[in-house]
C-alpha cells in the first residue's frame, strides 16, 4: 500500500457530505460495512467489517481500488477467481443499481471467508454518483 492510513487521509479532496452521513450510520451499525467514494476508493469500513476483512480500518485507511484488487481475492461458490469488475460493489457502481453475490473472500490477513454481499450506489438527489455501499456478512450455517 502506498503511504500510511493517515497520509492517505490527508490528501483526500473534499468529501461529499452523503459519504460523510454514510459513514456515521455505519460506525454505529453492527453489520459489516464498507464505503467508497465514487471512483470505487475505499473511503471507510466499521468495526464489523474489520473482522472480515482482517484488519482495523485505522491501519489500513482509504485505500484506491486498484490496491483492495491487490490486497483482497474473491472466489465463486465453486472455487474459480472472481475478477474484480464482477463484484457486487464494482458492479454496483458501475451499473447504478444494486447488486448481490455469494464468495469466498481471502482478507488482508490471509483468512479465507465465505460471504454474502449486497452492494448498491450512494448518489445524490439529482442522480450524481458519489459512493457505494456494501454490507457483506458470513453465511449462517444450515440447519441441522
């Protein structure tokens, strides 16, 4: 990753008050969450996400989408890579609706994690794209 969590805060251009909002609603949240800015960069994920994700936000920081590409590997219910583009979030962002998918995610720490994710974009009142969202958990385990 390039600098450190608080460089990458600092030269961060003005944030749209609906991230700032976004990411109020999810620190208090219990659901993993994560945000990004319109350009698909990381802009913040809470502390149940951290979980899944292998590391505390406060270490990693923003992070640009090509470095989470880098950093994270997804796999589909049957074992085969899942490009970055064919993400929930990804496609979230890129298609301006919301998207869902069951993976496994292999975090920043090397943990590999089934999950289930459900992305959509974060736009303003006149259409303007200005994040995503996405709430992303384990899967329950069957029922006996």
């Amino acid at each position: 990753m390039t600098g450190t969590a608080a460089e990458r805060r600092r030269t961060r251009p003005e944030t749209p008050i609906e991230l700032i909002l976004a990411r109020q609603v999810a620190s208090y949240l219990t659901l993993p969450i994560l945000l990004t800015d319109a350009a698909g960069d990381t802009f913040f994920y809470n502390e149940s996400a951290e979980q899944l994700l292998g590391l505390r936000f406060d270490e990693v920081g923003p992070m640009p989408l090509a470095e989470r590409a880098q950093a994270l590997a997804f796999r589909d219910e049957s074992g085969t890579p899942v490009a970055f583009d064919d993400l929930p979030l990804v496609r979230a962002l890129r298609l301006g609706r919301p998207d869902y998918r069951r993976l496994t995610m292999r975090g920043l720490d090397g943990v590999d994690r089934p999950i289930e994710a459900t992305a959509f974009p974060l736009t303003r009142n006149d259409g303007t794209l200005v994040g995503g969202v996405a709430i992303f958990w384990e899967p329950a385990s069957p029922s006996p």
